[in-house]
C-alpha cells in the first residue's frame, strides 16, 4: 500500500490537472463565441486620441467619436497629426507642491519646435 503522502501528491496533481483542463477548454471555448454587434450608427463611442496641429503646434485629446477611427480634426485649414501617447496618467498625483505633474503639463503643452 502507498504511503499517505503519496496519495495526497497524487490527489494534488490530479486535481490540479483537472484545473488547467477546464481552464484550457473555457479559453478554447471563448475563442468560438462571436464578438457583440456595433453600437448603431450615430452612437458615440468611447476613444483615447490625441492630436497635434503642424503648423502652430496646438494638442487636443479626443475622448467620443461616432467612429472607433475618426478622421483628424482640422486645424490651420490642414488636418492635424496622431500623437502616440507618451504614458497615460489619469490624474496628477496629490504631492505637495505637483512639481512633477507641471513640468509633465508644461511638456506636453509647448508648440514643438522643427
């Protein structure tokens, strides 16, 4: 007869394999089902876009679109450039003096020189 030990080990294993088992046939299985449909045409969707001017360098984040990829806003009568987000943020930090959040502002804020 094994020793008690062993039984638990093979209990352990056993019961682990069953684990990955049906976590591997629930992944398989979520792979099959379809995606949702749309929103309807005219809903405003939520999106993080943000764009700079050429000309005057001016930024401008787009958070609602009736498109997940709208085209660029104009601005200075030509369309404006996709920035690739540095790093997002949601908010500056409570510290006591935002000194790292208003250099970060100030960064971002300032017309690029070319």
């Amino acid at each position: 007869m094994p020793a008690l030990s062993t039984i638990i080990w093979v209990g352990i294993g056993a019961l682990g394999g069953y684990v990955l088992w049906k976590s591997g046939i629930g992944m398989l299985r979520s792979f099959t089902t379809p995606l949702p449909p749309p929103p309807p045409a005219g809903e405003m969707r939520k999106i993080n876009v943000k764009y700079r001017c050429t000309v005057c360098g001016l930024e401008l984040k787009m958070m609602l679109a009736p498109d997940e990829d709208p085209p660029p806003p104009r601005h200075c009568l030509e369309d404006m450039d996709m920035v690739a987000p540095v790093f997002e943020w949601a908010s500056c930090p409570q510290t006591v003096d935002n000194q790292w959040c208003n250099y970060t502002v100030s960064l971002l804020s300032t017309p690029r020189s070319e």
